[in-house]
C-alpha cells in the first residue's frame, strides 16, 4: 500500500463513516466471529470486516488483509485464552477503533481540529490504525485510510441488515462466506451486492534459507544428549527501531531454553527489515549457532509456534532431533516473560 498520507477530503470521508458506525453501534448485536468480506472496488483486495466491542472493553472495526489477514483471525480464535500479544502482531489488518480521550495523540488531535470535529466522552474518539507484521502499529497512509472507509461503509449496510432480519445473512453451505462486491451500473456509478464465496485460502510465502554447511557437518559431530530444548520467539513490545517520527520495527528475540532447568541457552534479536520474509530465513542458521556455543545435539526440540516449526524441519531432520509443536512450553515462557520484564 502507498505511504503517501490522506488528503483532508479523505480524512473528512473516514471520520464521518466512523461516526455513523459509532452512533449505529453494531457491537450490540453483532460479535466478531461475524465475519464479512469485501472487495476493494479499484485494487480487487479483499478485506475481512469485524466488529469487536460485545463486552463493551475495546469498541473497534478490524479489517483484516487478504486470505493471510483471514488465516491469521481464524488463528486468533482458535488460540482463544493461549493468544499472546505476538499472534495478534502478526496479524495484518486495518482498525477503526474509538478510545479515551487520554489515547489520542497529538497528531491524531491534530487532524480532528483540522477538521473542524469534537468528541466528547469515554470511547468515543475514532483512531485509525495499521497493523502490519513487524512493524509498530501506525497512523493509516491514504490507500489504508480509502480501504477503512469502504469497510466501515459497508459495514453500515450489513450491520442494519443484522439486525433488521433475523435470517441475515443466509445459511450457506461449506468454507464460504459473505461478501460485499462492487460493481459499475450503466452510468458508471458503484453499487455494491451480495455474493457468496468461498474462503480464500492463504499463499505461502516461500522462505529461502542459507545454510552453513560446514556448521551444520560439526554440530552432527558433537555429543548427543538427553536434554530437551524449547524454542519460540516473542515481539519485544515496547521497543522501536527506527527514526523518530516514522514508521519504526518491533523487534523479534529468538529465545532457545533448556527444557527443565530453564537456562537461557540463547538469545538473538531480529527486525523484519528488509522484509519480514527475510527474518524468517534467519530462523535455522540462528538455530544452529546456539547449538555450535554449547556444542551438544539434543534429544528434542519443543516450539509453540508454527512458523518455527515449519522453519526448523529441515535442520533437525538431519540431525535427526526430534521436533515437536506444542502449546505446552513452560520454561520458555518463564524466559520470555523475564525479558520482557527486563526489557521494561
């Protein structure tokens, strides 16, 4: 998406859907697994739109971005009470969300008065935000801003219809979902319909590692014990890397620990930069080089994390270590926990 920043018609246009979503107040009779999709009538980009706020603790909009922005909110749900701060950083996505006063910033602030709006009351100031994987959440660019508006628009439609017809919207069969789509009339105008679709399902990102060979020859040579080790990352939250006034990068700790004593066996920061892609190909070499500092092969390696997982499958099947996926990761959290602490 571009970088350039909204236009004051633009700003006008997002505020004033905010507002009619805020007075309609759809988290009243709508949840978040009330998903809904739409298309971005000039890119073609899906968005899936969510309504958050049920309980009345964080009123907002998420829309999230394209089938990896989907995957990752079905990943949200299925995490339930084991979600971490790190699972919902990783997940693309737009929000429109309505905070205190005391959480708008200055150049929030800024922009409401340039506009000649007021809000006045708890949660009920609309601040709009982008999440992408490792970066900070930041002040929404002018396509991100159109995108929100189309959301938040369609939403206004879909919302009333909820609650206007107890049979909205219809059952369908299978891995499909509702959709709102736009289409050009003869005169040219946009008019948005129904479509029912199937799920699109996310791409992967090929991930292209380097391997230290001759690395990779000595640790197979090294002692082999018993020890199981646990592995993971966790978003350094709280810490930016970048320049005053810009976009900055949260930093990843990759955090390998001894299964029962909990030691810290190693620890490696990384930021998705260039691109988030390129971290990930960092995975296995780092594997690697904390297992050559204690020159030792363990039994088993435990993550909690599908990324590592599948990042690691390839190194421990040659060095024939057991790699397991489970949630249950105990002293890595008691480590992950104590950095962050630290971190503070």
């Amino acid at each position: 998406m571009s970088t350039n920043q909204p236009t004051q018609s633009q700003w006008q246009t997002l505020y004033a859907a905010a507002k009619a979503v805020q007075e309609l107040a759809p988290w009243q009779w709508m949840t978040e697994v009330d998903l809904f999709g739409i298309e971005h009538p000039a890119t073609g980009e899906l968005g899936f739109v969510s309504v958050m706020g049920q309980l009345g603790e964080h009123l907002a909009i998420a829309v999230y971005i394209g089938a990896d922005g989907l995957s990752g909110f079905t990943r949200l749900l299925e995490l339930g009470p084991m979600m971490t701060a790190e699972d919902v950083l990783l997940t693309p996505q737009l929000q429109a969300s309505f905070e205190n006063r005391s959480e708008i910033t200055k150049r929030d602030y800024e922009v409401i008065k340039s506009l000649g709006l007021k809000f006045r009351g708890r949660q009920a100031w609309p601040q709009f935000r982008s999440h992408k994987p490792g970066y900070e959440p930041w002040y929404v660019n002018a396509a991100e801003a159109r995108f929100l508006q189309i959301a938040l628009e369609q939403l206004l439609h879909v919302a009333d219809r909820y609650a206007e017809d107890e049979d909205y919207p219809p059952e369908f069969p299978g891995e499909k979902l509702l959709f709102r789509v736009p289409e050009a009339n003869k005169e040219g105008v946009i008019v948005w319909r129904d479509e029912i679709r199937p799920i699109p399902e996310p791409v992967a990102m090929p991930v292209t590692t380097t391997i230290d060979r001759d690395l990779l020859t000595y640790i197979d040579s090294c002692p082999r014990v018993g020890n199981e080790f646990e592995l993971g990352f966790s978003i350094m939250l709280g810490t930016i890397i970048g320049d005053r006034g810009q976009r900055g990068y949260t930093p990843f700790n990759l955090i390998m620990v001894e299964g029962e004593s909990g030691y810290i066996l190693g620890a490696n920061l990384f930021t998705a930069k260039p691109t988030i892609i390129d971290m990930w190909a960092q995975i296995p070499q780092t594997f690697l080089q904390f297992l050559s500092h204690h020159n030792v092969v363990p039994a088993a390696v435990y993550t909690h994390q599908p990324m590592i997982y599948d990042l690691l499958q390839g190194v421990t099947q040659e060095l024939k270590i057991e790699l397991v996926l489970t949630p249950d990761v105990p002293a890595l959290r008691n480590a992950m926990d104590a950095l962050a602490q630290f971190s503070m």
